[in-house]
C-alpha cells in the first residue's frame, strides 16, 4: 500500500515544479497514491471557486498533501487560497528551513537556520475593513471612543490578533522540533518594544514556553528589524527562529534569499495532524509553461514530506541527489548558473532528470 497523499498542482508555473517533484519521488523507489486536486484559478474556471470542499476533505482523509503556488489577486479577487488552506485545516506553523547547497548563488556561506512561522492570526488572519464600509465608520468611531490614539476618516483597518494559545502553541512546537533535530538555540523574533501589547504577549509566551526547555536548547530574543540586519550581516549565529505570521512571511523570504533564492527554498506547514508541503515562491506567471523554472525548491518540499512519511532514507537520498546536481552546477535551470542567459541551462524537467539519475 502506497502513502495517499493529496497532491494540488497549482498555478503559473505550479503544475511544472509539480510534476518535476512527483518524478523524484517516485524514482526515490516511494509508493504514493497521488491524489490530484484544482484549487486556485484552475478550479475557478471549473467550478467557480478557488478552494472547493473536496480539496479540504482529500487533505483532512489523506492527512498529508503538497501543492505547487496559488495565484492570489492583489487588492481584488478572492482572498488567498493558500492563507484558507492554512486556516481551515489549522496549519498552525509554517516550517522554513534555509540551509547552504554548494552550488547555489548566495551572499554568505554556511547558513543554517530553522525557521518557525505561526501561520493563523496576526495581521494576516484576514480582519479587514475597507475604507468607507460601513463596517470600517463603526469601528473607526468605537477606536476613537475607546483610544486615546485617533483614526483618520480615511483609513482602511487591518486587526492584529495575537492570542496566548495560538503563541504558546507555535514556540512549543518550534522548541519540540528543535530537540528533535538536535538544534541548539531559539532566537524570538518581535517588535515588541513598539507593539507592547500584541508583540509583546507573544515575547512573553516564548519565554515561558523556553523555560521548558532550559538546559537543553538556548533562548534569546531579537526586535525584527535588528534581526534583519543581523541576518544579512551574521546569519551563521542562528540557528531557529520563531516569529508571529507576518514577521515570519518576510524574515523567511530574506533568508530564502540568504541560501540562494526563492528557487531553491522549500517549505511545510503542520497542524496537530495534518501536513502541507510547499516551496516557499510563488506562482511566477510569466514563466508558466516554458519548463524554464527551477524545481529544487518543489522537490526539496517533498524531502520534509518523506521525512514526515517516515521514509526517511529515501529522503536522505533525494537530498542528496539535489545536493550533488546543485554543486555540479551543470544540469540545472537559469537561475543557478553564474549568468542568467547561459545557454547551457536546462529546462525544468530536464534538471529533474538529472536529480533522478543521482538517486
Ligand atoms: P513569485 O515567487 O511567483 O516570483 C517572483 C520571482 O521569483 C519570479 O519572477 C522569478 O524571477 C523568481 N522565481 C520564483 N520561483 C522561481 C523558481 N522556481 N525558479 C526560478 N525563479 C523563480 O512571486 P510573485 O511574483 O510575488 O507572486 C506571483 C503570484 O504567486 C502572486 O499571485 C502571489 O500571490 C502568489 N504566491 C503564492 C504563494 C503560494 O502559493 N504559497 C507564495 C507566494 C506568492
């Protein structure tokens, strides 16, 4: 019997990186059943809704899932499918690692970090009101009741909400995965000297979850914009991060960068049961349907996925299938050769290839 696992291809270049993915996997000698599923703008055309409930159901039955990016409308459209995913299936943390491949582009060398994002509230769990609603003049007129501190008339509002549990719970997580990969320090990210209240509870959550764990993994704590900083200057300090949603969205694509780019970073996302795995980029239209694209970010994705099976040597193997095709430097897309027009790059599906003859 093979391991179910839902399997949504995407948009722009989602269903490409997919299908690189999935040839890896099953040449790492795994059985999957895949079961393959539209959401985004693909089933919208179909069915006239980015995120139909069959989707949630085959990820609640299967409990495991992986998905190339979702387009998202800015400013317009349907709200984020991949923030409902999240949501409906209580996604609670979002998983980054951002490690050094030899081969690829990056600033420094050597870097290392386990980034843990809580993914369900903070300025991203979607509470918004629109300037002039009728909703945005009642809540505007209660703040400036109840605040010292007014809101202009002509102000759209985004909420902040920060809870206690959903805190405790992502730093516990963060901290348990930490003594279970053998990591050795747990950096806070916040702005808490600005946000006291919101920030500040989640500080102060991260501190009484660390003392768990004290004597076994060392705790510190950083406001976000030194910790940018830092980061550019220093990464090779850290080692785990954990920071509220939006912190967390953007520290993680600075360090995806610190590792050689969107292209190459992988991502996951965990709740009580259920996992969902995903490369960090986004949907890249202008690149859809060229099998121009680097998959390793896809495939990479899909070694936490087997790691969570599991099936940890063929993990193992398809990492290291990446690692040797990466510092060979010779079958891999645009994007990793030393000029972006080389002519010795390979296609998509090409450089999957070459991971799978390593295999
Ligand atoms: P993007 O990640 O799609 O692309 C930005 C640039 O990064 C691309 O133009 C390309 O130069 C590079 N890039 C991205 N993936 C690459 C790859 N695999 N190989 C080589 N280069 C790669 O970001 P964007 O343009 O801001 O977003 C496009 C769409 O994707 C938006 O609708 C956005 O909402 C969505 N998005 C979805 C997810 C997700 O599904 N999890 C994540 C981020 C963005």
């Amino acid at each position: 019997m093979g391991h179910p696992v839902t399997l949504i291809p995407g948009d722009g270049i989602g269903p490409e990186v997919t299908n690189a993915m999935r040839m890896c996997v099953d040449a790492a000698g795994v059985k999957v059943n895949w079961e393959v599923h539209d959401a985004g703008e693909k089933s919208i055309q179909k069915c006239g809704k980015p995120l139909p409930e069959e989707v949630l159901e085959s990820i609640r039955r299967n409990k495991t899932a992986i998905k190339g990016p979702i387009t998202t409308p800015i400013g317009k459209g349907f709200r984020s499918v991949n923030v409902q995913l999240r949501q409906s299936l209580d996604l609670f943390a979002c998983v980054r690692p951002c490690f050094y491949y030899e081969g690829t582009k990056t600033p420094i060398k050597k870097v290392n970090l386990m980034i843990f994002r809580e993914n369900t509230e903070d300025l991203y769990a979607g509470i918004e009101f629109d300037l002039n609603s009728p909703e945005v003049n009642r809540l505007r007129a209660l703040i400036n009741e109840i605040s010292p501190k007014k809101v202009k008339e002509d102000s759209a509002i985004s909420i902040k909400p920060i809870s206690v549990s959903a805190s405790k719970r992502i730093v516990k997580f963060a901290f348990d995965w930490a003594v279970k990969f053998g990591r050795k320090k747990m950096t806070v990210v916040h702005k808490a000297n600005i946000m006291k209240f919101t920030d500040g509870l989640f500080l102060q959550c991260a501190r009484d979850v660390a003392r768990e764990y004290e004597g076994k993994i060392e705790f510190s704590d950083c406001i976000v914009d030194n910790m940018c900083m830092q980061l550019v200057q220093k990464a090779v300090l850290y080692d785990c991060l954990v920071l509220p949603n939006l912190y967390g969205d953007i520290v993680s694509d600075l360090c995806a960068g610190l590792v050689g780019g969107l292209g190459v970073a992988p991502g996951a996302n965990y709740g009580e049961e259920i996992a969902l795995f995903e490369p960090v980029h986004g949907s890249a239209p202008k690149y859809a349907g060229q099998n121009k694209v680097n998959p390793t970010a896809t495939i990479l994705s899909a070694v936490w996925m087997l790691r969570h099976l599991k099936e940890d040597a063929a993990a193992d193997r398809l990492d290291n299938a990446v690692r040797i095709v990466l510092k060979e430097g010779v079958s891999v897309t645009y994007d990793l050769k030393p000029d972006r027009n080389d002519p010795s790059a390979v296609g998509t599906m090409q450089m999957a290839e070459a991971i799978c003859k390593k295999l």
